[in-house]
C-alpha cells in the first residue's frame, strides 16, 4: 500500500476502537506504552530523567519526550488536539416504554447535525465505575436507533426538520416485553458491579472509502480524531530532537467549551508543564522563558467549501478537497493565528513538502472557535491553529479528502522534528 492508503487504514481503525473520549484516550495511551512510553499516574511523583510518558485523565491524554540534554529553559513543541465530539449522551435511569417498545433517554451533546442520527445502527459505549472504584471501558455492536417518522405520517418532513430535543431523539433498543425487566439489557453491558457510568451513543459504521476515485473517506468523529491520530504518530515518529520537548495534549469536552479539568480551560496541561519544568529544575524565571521560546499548533477540522453552499463561505479564500491542510486565521481570534504562526506553518509544510490553504469565516456566519484561543490565553505559549478541511462537520459522518489526511500527518511530524 501507498503512504497514504496505509495511514487511512491505520486511522479506520483508530475510529472504530475510538467511539468515545475515554477510548480515545485510552486507545492513544496503549498504542504510546506498547513503543515505550512510561503510563504514570498524576498520583505519583514523576520521573525527572529523559524518556517518554503519558498520563490520562477521563477522556484527555497528554504525553511527552524529555530529550537527553533538556535543561530548565528547554522550550516545547505541543500539538493540541481533542477526543470529543457532539452526539448524545445516556441520562440516568435511561429505560423508557412507549407503544410496545423500550427505548433510552439521552441528551444532546455539543452540537450534532440532529438529522444524520436518525436511522442509523447505533453503538453504546463509554466508562464504568464499579463499587470498588475501578473504571472500566465498554462497547457494544449496533444496539440502538432514532427511527425516523414515515413520510406517509408527516407529509412536511422534507421542508422542515421539526425536531423536538425531547421528543423525537429517544432512540429505540428493544420491544417492551412485560417479561423482561426494563433496562435488563443496559445492566448486561455495563456489568452487575456497575455504579455509575459516563455512556454515549457511537455509529457502529466502519469508516469508508467513496467517490469515483477512492479518493475521500467518510467516517464518524473524524472532528476532532483526525488530529488525535495524526499527532499521535508524529509523537510516536518524529526524530529526537535536543532542542525542544514534544508533547502530544488531546483534551476533552472542546464541543461544550472546554471548560473542565480534563478541557484545554482546564488545569492539566498548565499542571503537566509544571512538573516537566520542575523536574528540571526550572525557576519561575526559566518556567517563563521557556514558554515564551514555545510554540503550540492547535490541530482542529475545518471546513471545505461546500460546493451546494458556496455562498456561506468567504468568496476568496476558498479551501478544496485535496488542497493541503488548513492554517485557520481569524481577526477576531477565533483562531489565534497570527503572523508569525502563519510563517512557522508555512516553513512547516514547506519542509513536509505538503502545500497548505488559509482558511477564514464568511463575515456573515462566525462560525466556530477551538481550543487554540483557550489554551494559549491559559499558557501564554505562541499558537496557530490549523486542521484537516472537512465537509458535513458535526453529522454523524464526516468527509475528509484522504491526500489531506496523509498531508496532516507530513505537516504535525514536520513540526515535531
């Protein structure tokens, strides 16, 4: 296979064993521990010698090179990134029965295109506590269904979308059956020494390639999995360097705006460059030199122009499908691309040999914000943001061109070496 097959390859089935945060996180974790990075517990002291390491906390992963030689002003190079992305989440007591069917109460998470769940087989998956406090991952096969209403019943359907957060999105699961317990099912999956759990719905479909020449692919969470993955290999197969520290920081919760303890708002990477820091015996001083030295790129999906809506997007800058990678830059910093972020990016790919494309908002729609503005304003580390382009972000399943992919993966290595 092509470079480019092998990453797309590689990435389905990343997808597939990442349907949530948490097996994102975790998926990310055992890929670095199996090449030799140390797992530690942000319980324990850390190591100060060089080696690589990665902690976990929920669904955020953040994991780093200490090169032989770093001192107390050593700065970093970190690719931002994060596990999350809109869809549903199970509320507690989910068992519901209507009309002879059982089905589960769930509630909007982020800021999914509603309309592309519907109809679609449908994963349960995430995290479990049990009574002794141990957490465990699961996952089920298709399981669940928002079922569409026959257009026979609702002659409208096709000129408005209609939907009721409440009333419409109660996904289906099995027939009310007066001898079966209700929920019976959900105690199966999450194990009889369960407590609590953190569930969400998953598409159960496999990533796909499509189009005329093989040449997109289509997959669920590619917003934001494409930049996990890609930075997770440019971690796992940048050269060493002596000169800087790469880290890999994939947060959680940038769909609800980041502000938690495992979100780009949040403490953990700020805590995590503390440690590394004083480890090295870094003063506050040197802490502050260091991070100046630094540079983050914040690696977030973007948007093509979508060819049947070509007016929502700015008239000159106009991303294609093929085209390279994104550097996203907004005078409202929405992005917080500046200048000299743009010339790093730019020497960036150029030394990848990957072409890259600016992207910008259309003035009238503001579009969205991403951890880059976040977690610079917390860090006080020089960012750009950047990502793949993508078509039909936020629906169930995303398009990305494949050449685009593999040229994310060339830019974010590039960046690390």
């Amino acid at each position: 296979m092509s470079r480019t097959d092998t990453i797309v390859s590689d990435f389905s089935d990343f997808v597939l064993e990442a349907p949530t945060a948490f097996h994102a996180a975790a998926a990310v974790r055992d890929t670095l521990a199996s090449s030799g990075f140390r797992v530690l517990s942000e319980l324990d002291d850390w190591p100060t010698e060089p080696g690589r390491y990665v902690v976990v906390r929920d669904g955020a992963v953040v994991a780093w090179r200490i090169p032989e030689g770093a001192s107390s002003t050593t700065p970093f190079r970190i690719i931002g990134a994060h596990t999350d992305s809109p869809g549903f989440r199970l509320k507690p007591n989910p068992s519901m029965r209507s009309v002879g069917w059982e089905q589960l109460s769930v509630e909007v998470y982020g800021g999914p295109i509603l309309s592309t769940w519907f109809d679609r087989d449908l994963r349960i998956a995430g995290r479990v506590v049990d009574a002794d406090g141990g957490e465990r991952l699961v996952a089920t096969g298709a399981v669940a269904r928002i079922a569409n209403l026959a257009i026979h019943l609702d002659r409208g359907a096709n000129d408005s979308n209609g939907i009721d957060r409440q009333r419409h999105l109660i996904p289906i699961v099995a027939t009310d059956n007066s001898e079966r317990e209700a929920g019976a099912w959900l105690a199966d999956i999450v194990g009889r020494s369960a407590v609590s759990w953190d569930l969400s719905l998953a598409d159960s479909q496999r990533p796909c390639r499509v189009g005329a020449y093989d040449e997109f692919l289509a997959a669920t969470r590619m917003d934001n999995l494409t930049s996990v993955h890609a930075g997770l290999h440019a971690l796992l197969h940048a050269e060493p360097s002596t000169s800087h520290i790469p880290i890999l920081a994939a947060f959680d919760h940038e769909e609800i705006g980041s502000a938690t303890p495992s979100g780009a708002q949040g403490p953990m990477l700020e805590e995590i460059l503390q440690r590394i820091q004083s480890g090295l015996g870094a003063s506050a001083s040197d802490m502050a030199r260091a991070r100046r030295a630094s540079w983050m790129v914040s690696s977030d999906a973007g948007h093509l122009v979508h060819p049947n809506y070509a007016e929502k997007h700015d008239p000159t800058n106009q991303p294609r499908p093929g085209g390279g990678p994104l550097l996203k830059i907004s005078a409202n910093q929405r992005y917080v691309t500046g200048a000299p972020g743009a010339a790093l990016w730019e020497s960036v790919c150029r030394r990848a040999g990957i072409a890259y494309q600016s992207f910008v908002n259309h003035n009238g729609v503001p579009g969205g914000s991403t951890i880059g503005p976040l977690a610079s304003t917390r860090l006080g580390i020089p960012t750009v943001d950047v990502g793949v382009g993508l078509l039909s972000m936020h629906s169930i399943r995303e398009l990305v061109h494949i050449d685009d992919l593999a040229a994310l993966h060339a830019a974010l290595r590039a960046f690390l070496d």
